[in-house]
C-alpha cells in the first residue's frame, strides 16, 4: 500500500505574504499628555493604519520613533523598565 504524496500548491502561488515590519513591543499604554505608544512610541492612528500604510510610510515613522522617546517623561518610561 502505497502512501500519495501531499496536495502541491498550485502553479504560480506563493505561499503567505511576507511578515509586515512593526515597532510593536506588546506594551499597548497611551501616554496620555504626547497621544504616544509608551511601547513603540506611535500615535494611535498610526498603531491603526499600520497595516495599510506603505512600506516606505513605515519606513518613515520607525526612522522618527527614537526621536519621539523625548516626548514621553523619563518617569513614566522607567515604569517599563
């Protein structure tokens, strides 16, 4: 008894589309005073549209977030660790 071989996928499919890059660090808490992700320092539209934005959009904002840290104050932060 022979066993068949698994189902190929058809010609020209690729599989699942690539992962999206996120900043998303799993902490979800908004600063209330900068509107700003403590976790990844994104603005709540931008944490929404993120799946729609274009590559080059999120390219774009992951290059600002080290900057946006600032905003945020120090001893809000350091309740993250």
């Amino acid at each position: 008894m022979s066993q068949s071989a698994a189902p190929k996928p058809p010609t020209g499919a690729s599989g699942p589309p690539p992962a999206i890059k996120t900043p998303c660090v799993k902490v979800c808490v908004v600063d209330g005073e900068s509107g700003l992700c403590m976790g990844c320092y994104r603005q709540l539209s931008e944490v929404a549209g993120w799946t729609q934005l274009t590559d080059t959009d999120r390219a774009r904002i992951m290059a600002e977030l080290p900057s946006r840290r600032s905003r945020i104050r120090p001893e809000k932060l350091a309740m993250f660790g």
